[in-house]
C-alpha cells in the first residue's frame, strides 16, 4: 500500500463503498488525513451518505453543500462526495480544487 500511503490526495471513481468493497473500504478508513474525493452519480444521495458514515464516521448532517464543475457536491472535513459519472467530471481540476 505504499502508494496510497504516499499520496496527498485520493481520488475514487465509480466505488459504491458497499459491503463487497469493504476491504477498499478499509483502507480509506485507516487514511486519516487524507483528502479523499469520492466521484459517482450517487455519491451526494441519503444511501452514500449513510455509508460514508459507517466508513469515516461523518454523519450525514456534517456535510456542506455546494457545486464544483456544474456537479452537486457534498465535504466535510477532507472528504468530498462528487455527484457524477467519471467522464463529466475533470480529475485535474478536481484535483486542483482540492
């Protein structure tokens, strides 16, 4: 895992986060520090945010709301949930947004 202990900034594109990705799951967990931007169509919905709590521990009224390349987009803490598909988003700007 050292790349991803290396990294400032993780970015995860189309992961559910459900049981069956409980070992990625886990390896986020234990990144604290880490910003981590998590890209789905779903990522802002009640069910995302429900596992984002499980995961980070962040519950769902923790999150701010706002918009970030026309995209609806929830953070709290390091972590931002990005509501959208991996080709309507622009990593490097996500990134540079950070």
């Amino acid at each position: 895992m050292y790349w991803i202990d290396e990294a400032e900034h993780i970015v995860a594109v189309g992961c559910s986060f459900n049981s069956a990705d409980e070992h990625f799951n886990d390896i986020l967990r234990n990144r604290n520090g880490k910003r981590i931007d998590i890209v789905s169509p779903g990522a802002t919905s009640e069910y995302s945010l429900h596992h984002m709590e499980k995961i980070f521990g962040t519950a769902a009224n923790q999150y701010s709301v706002y918009r970030i390349q026309g995209r609806t987009c929830k953070q709290a803490k390091k972590i931002r949930l990005v509501s959208a598909k991996a080709d309507q988003i622009d990593i490097g700007l996500l990134l540079d947004n950070a």
